[in-house]
C-alpha cells in the first residue's frame, strides 16, 4: 500500500509537470493573444493596484498616528485614518496651490517667448559656425526655423482634433479610476490586520508550515526595503528639488538670468526619485529650456547639476537612505538600466529595492548553503594547493 501512494503521488507531479509544460507551450505559441489578454485585465484592476500602492505609502503615517498619537484612543484606528488622509489631502491641496499657477506662468512665459529663444540659438549656431569654421550650407541646415515649427504644431493639432472626444472619455475615466483606488486604499488601511490574519490563515491551512514561514519572512524584509527606500528617496527628492530652486533664485539676483526656477526645480525633485541617473534625466529638458534663453545660464546650470548630484549621491542621499539597501553600487546600476528597459519609469524606481531584495536571500541562500558544507567565509577564500610529491620522490628513492 505505501509503494502504491508513493506511486500515486508520483504520478500527480509527473501530470503536474506536463500539464504546465503543455500551458507554457501553448501560452508562447500565442503570445501576443495572451500579452492582450494579461493587459486588459490589469488595465481593468489597475485602480485597484494604484489603491494597494497608496495605502502603502500612507501605512506608515497612520501606524505612527496610531501607535503614538491616538494610541490612548478606543477608536484609534479610525482616527488615524482619517488624520493621515486629511494631512495628505492638504499636502496635495497646498502643493497644487502654490506650484501649479507658477508652472502654468512659467509654461506661458516660455511659449510666449519661443520667437525670441529661437532667434538666441540661430545667433549661436551662426556664432559656432563662424568660429569652427563651417561651410554656409552646414549652418543652414540646423537652423531652427520658428514657421516650420508652428505650422507642424499646427498640422499635429489639425490630426488629433477628432481624437477629443476620446481625450474627454478617457479624462472622466481617470477621475472615476482615480476615485475608486482612494477609496479601496481607505478600505485596505481601515481593514488591513484582518486581511492580514486571513491572509495568513489560508497560507498555513494550504501550504506547509516551512515555506510560509520563509514567505513571512521574505515579505518582512521586503516591506522594510521598500519603506526605507521610497521614503527615503521622497524626502530626498523634495531637499534637493528645494535646494535647486534656493539656487537658481539666488543666481537670478547676480548677472546671470536663470529663469524658470520653480519648473526646473520640480523637473529635477521628480526626476531625482530616480537613483544615480534621476538628476541627469532632468538635467537635459531643464538645460534645453535655458539654452533657449542664454547658453552661458545652461553651462552654469549644467555645472551646478554636476555639483548637486555628487553631493546628493555622496553624502545627502547616503546619510537619508542609510543602508536601507545594502546593495553594491554595481548591482544599483544593473537595476536601473535592466528595470528602466523593461518597465520604464517605475522599473527604473523599484528596481533597485526589488535587486536588494534579491541580493539579500540570495546571499542568506549561499551562506546557509555554506554551513550546510561545514565551510566558511575564509574557506571560500584560499587557494588550493596541489599536494606535495616529496614523500612520494622520496620514496621512489
């Protein structure tokens, strides 16, 4: 009877096996169908997905409000949530009020004054031409042309007027989107240690209690990776956005004109969430805007970003982040450049916890490997040597 369990068994994992075989053969050979189908239904709970990513980012204000704040109160909870949702909305609300006229007066100046930006880089290419120089025909050819400009923009705005409509469908659409994952994160917050504990019940009634316990424990360590760092990089990201915007007003009070601060400023805050990469990303829409104006205030801003991304990834953002990672520089990169091509934006921000996420268990896998070996860190690290042969030439004589 055992031999014919074992035997049962045995042949459940072989169907298992084939059957999932079968299901990734078919899955590749209908790939674009499938890619269709995982798109639609992630576009369909994505409101959902952007909820999880909120109640997220408000769990750690509303445990602090709970477990300091209220911590006294019969309904802490409650209160909790709704202090961390109204700071958040008034945050939201004081941040559109003071930055969105100013982008939008920034915006205007800079469209207003387009004729007069590309007349500043003909003047220059004329200027780069006669220094290097150039052939007539060369400097012609890379002129700016503000007519051109125009009527292609025209042309563009002539081709998407029908698509108006849909624009209108999809704007009422984000507004409900947006609504619903406010709400399903007000629902995850207020009920989230009793999905917690349900969560956790189904895991340990379905699978053995070994790798549940190691799935709390990998989802412990991610939790704290991801808090540390996208905390740690938003705060980072608002020192130096501030930073950026403090120094180009004082240098707007010298010779040099640097207009534009608070845009500029909040192209570089944003754009520096971003690891290692974020400050040139938006150093080069932010140093077109100012060639524009005056190609000396780009070289200087140019400078200026050089100098604030070596502070911030020497000393600002190490003393913010802590060793909230833990992962070498190299991998940091590899990260980036690997999660930015395949994910975009959000690859290249959640690649590098997700790489020290990765780093680390498998760094915990290959030392209990070791010990399972009986072996150690300086064991891994001698030579071996080829054993002596004098007992045997010895003997031989």
């Amino acid at each position: 009877m055992k031999n014919n369990h074992f035997f049962t068994k045995r042949v459940l994992a072989n169907l298992l096996v084939v059957a999932v075989g079968i299901i990734l053969y078919l899955g590749l050979s209908n790939f674009q169908a499938v890619s269709a189908v995982i798109r639609n239904f992630v576009s369909v709970i994505s409101p959902f997905i952007t909820g999880v990513a909120i109640a997220y980012l408000l769990n750690m204000p509303t445990r602090f409000f709970e477990t300091k704040v209220f911590k006294r109160f019969r309904k802490r909870r409650v209160f909790s949530l709704l202090t961390t949702y109204f700071l958040a909305l008034l945050v939201m609300a004081l941040l559109i009020g003071m930055i969105v006229p100013q982008l939008i007066d920034s915006i205007s100046t800079l469209l207003g004054s387009v004729q007069a930006y590309f007349d500043n880089i003909n003047a220059l290419i004329g200027w780069l031409g006669s220094a290097l120089d150039l052939d007539l025909e060369t400097t012609d050819a890379v002129m700016v042309s503000y007519t051109d400009l125009v009527n292609q923009l025209l042309a563009y705005i002539r081709s998407v007027l029908p698509e108006l409509l849909n624009l209108t469908m999809r704007i009422g659409t984000g507004i409900v989107s947006a609504l619903t994952a406010v709400i399903s994160s007000v629902y995850m917050l207020a009920g989230k240690p009793k999905l917690i504990r349900q969560c956790r019940k189904v895991l340990y009634a379905v699978l053995p209690k070994r790798p549940v316990d190691n799935l709390m424990r990998i989802g412990h360590l991610s939790n704290s990776v991801f808090a540390g760092f996208i905390g740690g990089k938003i705060v980072d990201s608002l020192i130096i956005g501030a930073i950026c915007f403090v120094f180009m007003t004082l240098v707007n009070l010298t010779s040099i004109e640097m207009p534009y601060a608070l845009l500029i400023s909040v192209i570089i805050g944003v754009t520096n969430i971003i690891p290692f990469f974020g400050p040139f990303i938006g150093a080069i829409p932010s140093a077109l805007i100012l060639l524009m104006v005056n190609p000396w205030s780009a070289l200087w801003f140019i400078l200026f970003i050089i100098v604030l991304q070596q502070f911030d990834g020497n000393l600002l953002g190490p003393k913010i982040l802590g060793n909230s990672t833990g992962l070498p520089a190299m991998w940091v990169l590899i990260a980036i450049v690997v999660g930015g091509g395949l994910f975009g934006f959000m690859g290249m921000l959640l690649g590098v916890p997700t790489a020290a996420i990765l780093h680390t268990l498998t760094s915990e896998f290959v030392k209990a490997r070791l010990q399972k070996k009986g072996l150690t860190d300086e064991d891994t690290q001698k030579t071996p040597h080829k054993k002596s042969t004098d007992a045997n030439s010895t003997g031989a004589e």
